[in-house]
C-alpha cells in the first residue's frame, strides 16, 4: 500500500463481513490492520457482549470512540469497525475525514445467516428474532452509514475474498 492511498474503513451492520474483509483487505494491501472489536475486547479482557452487560453501551460506545482515533493514530490503514460506530457524531466526521469509508451493504436475512452461530455473543441480538432485530438495526442505522460512507458494496451472496475485490475495486476507482 502506497503512503499516499487513503485509509480504508469498513462500516456496516453485524454480519456484513467487516472483519473478515479488513483482513484480507490488509493482506492484499501489505497494510496494517486494525479491527476495533477485537482491540476493545483485547483492552479490556472481555468479550463485546460482557462489556455492554457489565457497563451498559454509552460506556462502550466512549472506548469505541477512542480505540478508533488510537487505530488511526498509530497507522491502520485497514480499519474494521464495529457496527455501531457510526451513532457518534464524532466518529463519523473523524472516519470521513481521515477514510475511504466503505459501507458493506447486507440484507438483515443474509446478516442473521451470517451470525446465526454468534446470537448468543451478540449483545443487540440478545432476546429476540434475529432477523427482526436486524432488520429494525438496519432501518436505525442506515442514516448514519449513508451519512459516512464514501462508496457502498453490496455484500450478500459474496464471500470475503469476493468483497474484498470489489472493496479494492471501488476505492482505487477515480472518483467521478
């Protein structure tokens, strides 16, 4: 990855493959790679699902916050961020200011497929109809996502190989 290539954020829902694809985002880019879940459960010693239990999401939400300018600070250039990331105002002009954001687009059907061995350690997917919580996370979020995104990819019937590709396409494309 050259120095004067945009960093390149992943946002979207749960299950659109932003982990997945930031890794072989970075692999292709020879790039570092920053996943904010990861690096918030490696901070604390807990899983997602504990922390918002134990703290409740506001707490999360400020750490997230955080985790994202530390990432950015220290050189990412592949940034995986959690789903929930864009509801702070903060966070979307830091990641539209500083990214190439990339919203990958999933279906609230093909995210609960996606997810469906993860229900139990998915905290807003906790008590009830996956596909029904999905689909009103969807609904709450797309705003923000709209808002941030630079380019949008369509993710469903693809596999990460495949959307990274397409990531890689959209983004090295001239902007018309």
């Amino acid at each position: 990855m050259h120095a004067d290539e945009p960093v390149i954020a992943l946002i979207g829902l749960m299950g659109a493959g932003k982990s997945a694809v930031a890794r072989r985002l970075a692999e292709r880019l020879g790039a570092p790679v920053a996943d904010l879940d990861a690096m918030l459960e490696a901070e604390t010693g807990q899983s997602v699902a504990a922390q918002f239990a134990g703290e409740g999401e506001n707490s999360f939400r400020r750490r997230e916050s955080r985790i994202l300018a530390q990432a950015l600070d220290a050189g990412a250039r592949v940034i995986a961020c959690g789903g929930g990331v864009v509801l702070d105002p903060t966070n979307r002009a830091l990641l539209r200011s500083r990214c190439r954001v990339v919203w990958l687009e999933v279906s609230p059907a093909e995210a609960a497929r996606r997810v469906a061995d993860e229900a139990g350690v998915r905290p807003l997917l906790a008590g009830g109809d996956p596909i029904a919580r999905l689909t009103a996370l969807a609904r709450e979020r797309a705003p923000q996502y709209q808002a941030t995104a630079h380019l949008r990819v369509p993710t469903d019937g693809r596999d990460p190989d495949a959307i990274a590709d397409a990531v890689l396409a959209a983004v090295r494309e001239p902007a018309a």
